[in-house]
DNA sequence: CTCCTAACGATACCTTCAGTATCGTTTCTA
DNA sequence: TAGAAACGATACTGAAGGTATCGTTAGGAG
C-alpha cells in the first residue's frame, strides 16, 4: 500500500527552494513577496504552501538544503590551525551574499518563535557543535587551557562576528577577524595566560 | 511671529511615547498594532502620525526619551573597574523587560535602513562613545596596553552581550559577564598580555 | 489499460496592519 | 474674536501572508 495520488513534484520544490534563496538573498525577507517567489519558481502559489507552512520556514529550509554544506570545517594541521581557518570562513560567509540570509533570519526570529528554535536547531547548534569539537581537539593537543568553558568560549568568538553582521559600520575584514582570534589565544591559550584568574 | 493655530498637546505626547514603550517592551515590536498604542495612550491614530513619521520612528523615540538614561555610565575609583561595572550595567539592561525593546528594534532595524542609521547614530554610537572614553582612561592609568584598537576592542567587548540577547538560549548572567571581562583583560591587560603578538 | 486520488497552476478571496484622508470640534494666538 | 492648526474618530487604501476553490494532470494500484 504505496502513495496514492499524484505525487509530488521535486522540480517545484527545488525551483521554489532556489527562487526564495535567490531573492531573499538579494533583496531580503521582508522585501520579498510569498506572490514573488512562487512566480520566479514558475509554481503556483498553493504549491509552495504545500511544501512549506509559511514563508519563513520555507527561507529557513532553502538556507539548510542549498548552503547548508558551505560553511564546512576545514582540515588543518592543527586544531588551532583548524579554528583559525573556521573563524576565517564564518567572516567570509558573513561577508558573502549569504549574510544577508543570515541577517534577515535572526530579524525575523526575533518576532517568529518557531522560526527561532529552527534557527537554533538546525543552523546554530550544529555549527557550534563542529566547533566545539574543535575547540577540544585544541585543548587536547595542548594549544588551549583545560579549564575553559567551551559553550561560553565560543559566544565569545562568534558574538563579535554576528554583532558586526547585524550591527556594525565596519566590515568584517582580516583585520578584525585577526584581532578576535588573537584576543581567544590571549584569554585561553596556555602560551599566552597564566592559569589562574581566569575562573577564581 | 509666533506659532499659528492650536500647539501640540505634549500630554499626547507623553502618553503615546509611554504606551508605546510599555506594549513594545511586553510584547515586542510585531506584535503590537498602532491602533493599539493610539487607544492605550487614549489619543486618535491621526494625532500619532502628526508626531512621529511611523511607527519605528516612535519606538526608537520612546527608547531614548524614556530610558536613554538608564545606561548612564558609572563613576568608580578606577577607569578599569568602570569598564567593568559598565559591562555588568548593560547585561542587567539587556537581562530587563527594556531587552526585548532592544531586540525588536535591531531586528526591524534589518529591513528598514532608516531605523537603522537612527539605531546606530542616536543610541549605538553615543553609549560606543562613553565606552571609549573609559577605555582611554583606562590606559592612561595604566589598566590597558597603549596600542589596542579602541573600536574593535568594544566590537569585541558587547558583541557577545549582543549575540547572547538576540541568539543565546543561555542567559546574560553574572558568571558570563565574569567571563568577558577576565577574557578583555588577559588580551587588552597589560597585567595579563605580553607586548608583542597582538597587532603583529 | 483504466481509475482513483492527490498534486498541480491559476486565481479569487480573506484578514491583518501600516499609513492616509476627511470631518466636525477644540484650543491657542494674533 | 477670527483664523489656523491640532485634536479624536472613523472610514478608507494598499500591500502582503495565507486560504479556498477551480478545472487539469500525473502516476501508482488494480
């Protein structure tokens, strides 16, 4: 006992999930038109709503499947090295076209509780996880301090990079994006603190 | 020659400021409709719309005219235990029902240019600027290296109290204010830092 | 091969909400 | 005291997210 019925169509969805991340990209969320989307998808509407319940879900779900692979870890030589190179590629993604998705997902969540935990969920969460297993690999081959607090470690790495994203006049250039790693190594490095103070 | 016609009524004034930052407060930004903060100020919608161009405009208002001042800058033995106090001042704004006001005008600020350049230019930047002068005071006693950048030293400062108000699932507690201030200090310290690797 | 069912595109519609227009009334100033 | 502008009230406009419904179409089950 299969499906019945006409089944659904991967062309539209694929085509709906291009168009929303596209002009959303372009142009924003709250810019961009549900009406818009389904006609640059060459879909009708109702079919975009049997995809996704709302719009937001429908932007969120495009991050995920379309870019959601873009911010991959890298391999280095180090775990250090590694999160050097993370921190670099989370600047440049924010730089690029696609932190204009970001932006517009955070403002969104803001008023869109659903949306929220989505984001956190499915986007934040598993990032951070990534870096937290780098952040222990750093601690293991002995770049950084045993005593750390990880989840706080990385709000502090990555709050200066979304605060720019969402916030800043300044671009989120190398030189910034040198300064935070440099200001990590200072507080949680083993070469570069004591290791008392930090935690009394 | 004076004004002609009947003046403004700053009762009216008053209490559509003050409707609108206690709804907005509440229950954020979206989800409170201008009729309602016309009704609750017991004023007519048009009379709203003589004072303030829209809705953001009137927000942002209620926000520097009813606690622009809340922020104000503490005065203590040393510049550096200003510094920190100042930290411990802004997470107990952002941990207060004035958090969500802040969130819903940061969050409309990224689909609305206007309300972004009033965010930054009449309540980021000012507060950027008292922060300034403390650390300037800071290392001139001798608290702070000479040769940090100022901007990107407060980028790093309050962005993770930012990223924490509009992304965190943790709180803005004392621990983590803790955190950031010992993490400031071993990189910006001249206690904790050494001089060079830095600003290579 | 045929039928049944659900998806399809199109389009009209509903609801909500920010912002506008208008009206008779009120209040201050010249 | 007369005029000009603000006032409260209310009807309206336009845009946008989401729904309802139409006839049509595709494909699996029998």
């Amino acid at each position: 006992m299969g499906t019945i019925g006409r089944p659904r169509s991967q062309e539209a969805h694929d085509a709906i999930l291009k168009a929303a991340l596209r002009l959303v990209t372009k142009r924003g969320f709250r810019a961009v038109g549900v009406n818009e989307i389904a006609a640059a998808a060459g879909v009708g509407k109702m079919t975009l709503y049997r995809h996704w319940p709302n719009k937001a879900a429908l932007v969120m779900d495009s991050l995920l499947v379309l870019i959601g692979s873009e911010t991959a870890f890298p391999e280095a030589g180090s775990a250090i090295e590694s999160l050097r190179q993370q921190i670099d590629l989370q600047a440049a993604f924010f730089r690029s076209p696609r932190g204009n998705l970001i932006r517009s997902l955070v403002a969104e969540a803001q008023s869109d509780l659903e949306l929220a935990c989505a984001f956190r969920d499915r986007w934040l969460n598993p990032r951070r996880e990534g870096v937290r297993e780098i952040l222990r690999a750093a601690i293991a081959e002995g770049s950084l301090r045993r005593d750390i607090d990880i989840d706080t470690a990385i709000d502090l790495l990555y709050g200066s990079l979304y605060y720019r994203l969402l916030l800043g006049s300044d671009t989120l250039d190398e030189p910034f994006v040198d300064h935070i790693y440099q200001q990590f190594l200072a507080g949680h490095g083993v070469l570069y603190a004591s290791d008392e103070e930090i935690r009394p």
